[in-house]
C-alpha cells in the first residue's frame, strides 16, 4: 500500500468511533445494549431510572430518569460512585444539556411516613412523569418497578454498571442530592452534612450524641429513634 493509498483518520471519525463504542458490550463501563433492547420492545424512548440516598440517616431520596440523545451520548457515563466529583459535575451538565431529564425526591418525612423502599418506588414513578418526552419503555436501575410505573420496564441488578441511561440517571440522582445536602449543612451546620451527605459516618453519629436529632433527619431509621426524645428508655 502506497501512501496516497493509506486511510486518513480526522478527529472527527475518531470522535465517532469513541461515541459509537458505547453502544456495544465493554470492559470498560455500560454501554446502550439493554436500551437497544427496550426500543426493540416497545419502539419508543427507553429511560434510565436510578436512585441516590436509601442508607443515609438525614436527606432526601433522590431519583433521576434520564432519557438520552442516542446521538449524542457523553463520553465517561458510568455508575456515579466510580467517579470523581469533579467528573460527576462536569457529566451531570452534559446530560442535562444533551437529554431529557427530570428529578424526583422523598424528604426525610415522607420517608419516615411511607418507609424508605415505598418512598423510592413513589419517587420514580414521578420522576418518569416528570420527563418532558414520556418514554415508552424504562430501565430500573435494582430489584424493583413501581406498581404505578407510567411505563413498562424491567429491572437492572447493577443497572449503573451496565446501561448509559441508568449510568446517567445516577449521576444526575447523585449530583442533585449532593447540592441538597450541602445547602442543608449550612442551615444546620455542626453536623458536617456537607462531608458525608447524611450517611451514618462515625462523626456524624457523634454529631448526633451531641446535638440531637434536626428536622431533616430520618426517625425511623434506628440510629436516628435512638437519639430522639421519642425513644423508649
């Protein structure tokens, strides 16, 4: 083969081809096989679906579900707790530039009121509706799909590490209720929400030994009643 004879490669095709390997199976993170099969299924939009914040003691739950521009899907999706801060923030502005995407929460009250596992399902149930495109087929990122789910779906152990939809959605899930709680821990400050985002973290149970519970906390939770003047002596 000559020179003249040799392929050119411009950045652009390197680009696509970078973009384009997340369609298919890898070693390196999720790619859009399983939202090829749910269009395949149902002809229409797939959604990801995800959660953030069922352990922790204090917060909201947060849900995402984000239906991606299956032309223009950012590179580095993966499950939200692989990735840095700084690598979440920059994709959670991507995706909301570049797709549909709508949040959804359960406040530490509703929580207590419906129970965690409740309050999650209630929470993507309206995060789906909240999309500006209905989708018409969703990918639940667990065991669960809402029993009044507006759209069917299945449900994807380890969803984040296996599709970009739901990779997605936990980023913006996880992004979303990071905000929550650093505003939180400047209305309540002392309790170091801002560093472990509610989680039952050693300083945040002596925070608790020494301040009580706040409003914001979860008391149905265990560690949380035990704390709490409601608590049987």
């Amino acid at each position: 083969m000559t020179k003249s004879e040799q392929p050119k490669h411009s950045k652009k095709s390197k680009s696509k081809a970078r973009q384009s390997d997340l369609f298919f199976p890898n070693q390196d993170g999720p790619d859009a096989s399983l939202e090829d099969h749910g269009f395949r299924l149902s002809g229409g939009p797939v959604a990801g679906i995800d959660e953030v914040g069922r352990g922790p003691l204090a917060g909201p739950v947060v849900v995402a579900a984000v239906i991606l521009d299956r032309q223009n899907i950012p590179v580095g999706l993966n499950d939200s707790k692989k990735l840095s801060e700084k690598k979440r923030d920059a994709l959670f502005e991507e995706i909301c530039l570049s797709a549909h995407v709508a949040i959804a929460s359960a406040s530490a009250a509703q929580i207590d009121q419906m129970n965690i596992r409740a309050a999650t399902l209630w929470s993507m149930s309206r995060a789906l509706r909240g999309l500006a495109v209905q989708p018409s087929y969703g990918l639940f990122d667990g065991r669960d799909i809402p029993s009044d789910s507006p759209v069917r779906g299945e449900a994807v152990v380890k969803g984040d590490s296996r599709s970009v939809s739901i990779a997605a959605a936990s980023i913006v899930a996880k992004v979303a209720r990071d905000r929550m709680m650093k505003r939180l821990g400047l209305l309540y400050p002392g309790y170091g929400f801002e560093k472990h985002m509610g989680y039952g973290t050693k300083a945040h149970l002596e925070a608790l030994d020494t301040l009580g519970p706040c409003p914001y906390h979860r008391f149905s939770f265990r560690p949380i009643y035990e704390r709490s003047d409601t608590s049987s002596n």
